[in-house]
C-alpha cells in the first residue's frame, strides 16, 4: 500500500513541478514579447514621428537651396559674402529666407523640440542643438529684417 501512495504523491509533485515550471516559462515569454513588441513600437514611432518628416525637411530643404543657387546664385571667383547683393538679388533672397529657408528651419527645430525623446541615445547630439540654434537665428532676422541688411550667411 506504500507504493502507490508514494507513486501518486510523486505523481502529484511532478505535476505541481511541471505547472510551475509552465506558468514561469510562459511569463518569461511574454515579458520577451512584450519588451521586444516596446522596442518595435518606439522605433516605429521614432521613424513616424522624427526621422520621417526631418528626412522630408531636410531633402525639401536641400532640393530648395541648390534650386536657389542653381537660378540666382552665379559662379563668381572671390569670396561670395564680400560682394554687396543688387536690390533685386536682396528682394530675392529675403524672399526665399522668409518663405522657404526660414519656415523650413523653424519646423525642423520644432519636431526637434516636441519629439526630442525619440532621439537616438542617451543626450542630444551636438549637431542637432547646433542646427536648433542656427534655426532660432532666423527668428531674429526676420524679427529684424528691415534694420539690418541681407546675409549670404545666414
């Protein structure tokens, strides 16, 4: 009589032991899903919220500035930033700064700033707070367009 009832408390053990071992490789799983499903989710919304649309920015911008230089800008020898710009040359730039140039930036900074969490690593790349400070110039220029005159610079 001792041997079945050790065989059915063995049994019952091995049954509590495989239970256990179950839920346990099963909550293990699913933390791994669930870790792995956060990750694709935040690159998901770093793709869609920040690097998608400064990839549009920044390609928009770079197809504006070589259209800007391929009509206005001739290939001069010597220093481009010595040689005072023509009163049409100045309508003109003024123009592409506060409708193209300028707009562009100051939705840049602005993802930038609304959506910097999403930036890859553990602090702010320098030329990303570079670029957010050459954008915030532009505030000023056009805050100050008519008391100071034109800059191939900016």
């Amino acid at each position: 009589m001792e041997i079945p009832m050790i065989a059915t408390m063995v049994t019952a053990c091995a049954s509590i032991l495989i239970a256990i071992m179950a839920y346990w490789m099963n909550h293990r799983g699913e933390t791994r899903r669930s870790l792995r499903k956060a990750r694709i989710d935040r690159v998901g919304s770093q793709l869609k919220d920040l690097y998608g649309p400064l990839l549009v920015l920044t390609e928009t911008n770079e197809k504006a500035w070589s259209e800007y230089c391929t009509r206005y800008i001739l290939p001069l020898r010597g220093d481009l930033a010595e040689i005072p710009l023509s009163e049409l040359e100045e309508v003109r730039w003024r123009t592409w700064v506060e409708e193209v140039f300028a707009p562009t930036a100051q939705k840049m900074r602005e993802i930038i700033t609304a959506r910097g969490d999403l930036i890859i690593g553990g602090e702010m790349p320098p030329v990303v707070l570079e670029f957010c400070a050459h954008a915030a110039t532009y505030d000023v220029l056009l805050a100050n367009w008519d008391g100071v005159g034109p800059s191939k610079n900016t």
